[in-house]
C-alpha cells in the first residue's frame, strides 16, 4: 500500500479501478454489484466456466494431501493428470510430459528442449528458433525474443537475442496479392528461403502457434500450411515447436488447434484452458524420440519449483474429465461456428469491420478506418481499447488484441458453456462497442 493507504494495483496503469469479487459460470460480479459478462474468457482462459465446486474441492483435497513436493517425484495428483492425459488427450507421439506454472515457462521449456535435442544428437551449432511475424509466445527474455509481438518488446528490444523470424500466414492482409493470400506454398516457400538464408545446420526448430492467438487475432493459416511444414522440416532435421497455450483443451473445437490438419508436431505446449483458469499450470509434451536423445546424453529436462503442484495438476485432472464428460470441445466446434457466423452476418456490411475470422469459439474481428483499403485507424486512436472499455461500459467484457503493428483487433474466447442468450448479447454488444468508438453512435 502507498502512503495514501490505497492498494496500487497493478504494477503501472489503473486496472485495479475494476475489481471483481466473485465469479460464476460465464458472469463476473463487480463490487459495485454490477456483473460482467466474460466474453473473452479473461485471457482466453476458462473454458469450463466459472465457480465449478467439484475443480475447487480438488484443490482443496490435494493440497492437504500433498502441499509442496518436488517435481520430480511422483504424487497421486501427478500420477492421474499424466494418466488422463496419455489415455484421453494426447496423440500417440507424444509420450514425454513436463509441466510448468504459465506459458511463457512453458514455451522457454520447449525451446531448451529443441536446443538440447540438437546437441544430444552432436549438432551443436543446430541451436537457432525461428520465429513468426504475428506471434506471442510469452514475457520471459527468450519468448519475448522469438515471439512477434513488438509492443511487448518496448524497453527491451536492445537486449534480446536475435532469431530468424518468417511470415505468419495473414490471407487479409498479404502483400503478394489476392491468389497467393490463400496459398500454402506462398508462405511454405518464405519459410524455404529463410532456411536457405540461414542454413539449415543451425536451425534447431520453428516456434509457432497453430492459429494465431491474440496478437493477430485468431488467424487461420491457408490449407495445406502445417502439411507443408511438417515436410520441409522433417527434410532439415527441424523440430516443430506448437504454442497450444492458448488453442489446446478444447478451445477451437478440436482437443488441440493442430488436430485441425493432418500433422502432430514434436513438442506442443498446452496451457490456459489445461486449468481452466483454477490454478496456474501448462504442460510441455513431446515425442519418444526427444526424450530418448535427452537420455542417452545424460542431458536434463531443468524444473520450476513449483511446476506440477499437487493441487494444479488435481485442478487440471478435473478441468479435463469436465471438458469430456461434458463434451465440451464438440460444443466448442458447434456453439463457435454458430458465433462465427452471427459475427460475419452482424458486420457483413460495417464500414470499419475488415474481416470476422476464427476457429471455434476462439473469434476475432478486425477493426479498420478504411475497409476497402485495409488503412488501420492511427495507432494513438487507441480503437481496440476504446471498443473493450465501451463493452464493459454494456455489461461485457473483450479482450483487444495486436501487436503495435498489427491493431485494432478483438477477440472473443468465451467459457464454452455459454447459453443462446449470453451468445445473443455477446454479438449485440459487440456491434454497438464498435459502432460507437468508430462511428460515433451512443
């Protein structure tokens, strides 16, 4: 507390203004006795909805029985969240789990697995990450530096490392014209050069998510894309490294974003919605052949204190079973296609709507001063803020995404237990938020 006795909440800005004391189902409640409607999920992160007592009496449970143990050793808790996840989640391939507190551990994990491979194989100098253009894999020095998010590099940019960076897939706003937009073999031939560019003795891996998350707003790569990387990974002993952070449990309608298409990556990290926003917790999961090579050379996979807690992974456990029991990520597919669509219809028409596009419930739009043009309002119009702080001002809450460069985005990732009239209102609100930051209407 300051001198004044006021909480300073958070570090800088004024979110602390807002508090919310209690949450349930799809609905936050305010102090002020106002409620919420949580559109976005929080950080796209419940999916099984608010207030569930059966995760919270998990927790309970298992943090009396276990409090604290090292990672390393074996609990009840670990023992049945590895379990469901082998038998109920995760493809063949991947054999190996690690589990971390958040993403941003979790992806670092990944890219000291994918440099850690290379040189248990001998190969050393095969040690670089490339990244995408649109991305965001998390806060840490590493993340930060691989990921394309540039307003999270302010301050920092001078002491990041540097690494090779390709083009994400961007069909709305690709620069080679409308028939390579939604070409695979024009962003699989960026990522050709690049290797070409660099050498493929010194790339360990390529870090990526399968849909664009947030900081390009739920962006779909062309058919064809993840097939074609597969390949020519596979050609230069390059390991695929997918940031399922925000895409994995359910989100987009399939149990992970990848399962999209016809490929299984060599490392996936899964996050948010593996807690469902009950407790921090990610996992890192990866093939046989990773492990293996790690083994063999004596080599250590380095653990966070408080990696796989007890009461996380009991969190986890349930947030799963629910997820199935529930069929939830069927639910995720219908009720997400169902949003899309209501989306696209709503601003088939706007002036100031470019596009509408997603996966599942996991739904952006993004925002433009021209549409014909694709011009982006200027960047101190503040647009996508604007339209979040006018939703809340309804009763519903957005999260504005983007990276600095690319703006004025908004998505939508709500609790996949949302019923036909949350939907109806989230889509209402969503129009008049928009109509009133960009075309001046109350």
């Amino acid at each position: 507390m300051d001198k004044g006795g006021e909480v300073r909440w958070p570090f800088n800005g004024n979110g602390g203004s807002t508090e919310i004391v209690r949450a349930e189902g799809a609905w936050l409640h305010k102090a002020d006795g106002a409620r919420i409607l949580d559109a976005a999920g929080g950080a796209i992160v419940t999916n099984i909805g608010h207030g569930r007592e059966e995760v919270a009496d998990a927790v309970r449970d298992a943090t009396l029985n276990n409090t604290y143990v090292v990672p390393v050793w074996l609990t009840p808790e670990r023992r049945r969240l590895s379990e469901r996840l082998t038998a109920e989640w995760l493809p063949e391939a991947l054999t190996r789990q690690h589990f971390t507190c958040g993403g941003s551990e979790g992806n670092e994990t990944a890219m000291k697995l994918a440099i850690q491979y290379q040189a248990a194989l001998g190969r050393p100098e095969k040690c670089k990450i490339i990244g995408r253009s649109v991305s965001y894999h998390g806060t840490t020095l590493a993340t930060t530096a691989v990921g394309g998010h540039e307003a999270r590099k302010s301050g920092l940019r001078h002491a990041l490392p540097d690494h090779p960076r390709v083009p994400t897939p961007y069909p709305l706003r690709c620069d080679a014209g409308n028939e390579a937009a939604n070409s695979a073999e024009h962003y699989l031939g960026d990522l050709e050069r690049t290797i070409a560019e660099e050498g493929a003795d010194t790339i360990a891996a390529i870090m990526a998510e399968p849909i664009t998350g947030a900081s390009g707003g739920a962006i779909v790569p062309p058919a064809g894309y993840w097939e074609g990387v597969r390949e020519i990974c596979d050609r230069h002993d390059i390991l695929i490294l997918q940031d399922e952070v925000m895409t994995g449990f359910g989100r987009t309608g399939a149990k992970f974003g990848f399962e999209h298409w016809d490929f299984v990556p060599d490392v996936v990290v899964g996050g948010k919605g593996l807690g469902g926003g009950y407790a921090p917790i990610t996992g890192v999961f990866a093939t046989e052949r990773i492990g293996e090579a790690l083994d063999d050379a004596g080599m250590m996979v380095m653990f966070h204190t408080f990696g796989a807690h007890a009461g996380a992974c009991a969190a986890a456990d349930r947030v799963l079973d629910i997820l199935l029991r529930e069929n939830l990520v069927e639910r995720a597919a219908t009720v997400g296609e169902e949003l899309g669509k209501r989306l696209a219809t709503a601003f088939s028409n706007h002036p100031h709507v470019a596009e509408v596009r997603g996966r599942g419930m996991l739904q952006a739009i993004e925002v433009v001063q021209d549409r014909d043009t694709l011009e982006p309002f200027p960047a101190s119009d503040h647009v996508a803020s604007r339209i979040m702080a006018a939703g809340l001002e309804r009763g519903v809450f957005f999260y504005a995404g983007g990276t600095g460069v690319v703006r004025d985005i908004v998505v939508l990732g709500p609790p996949l237990i949302i019923d036909e009239e949350e939907m109806g209102l989230i889509v209402e609100t969503l129009v008049a938020s928009v109509d009133e930051v960009t075309l001046g209407r109350p």
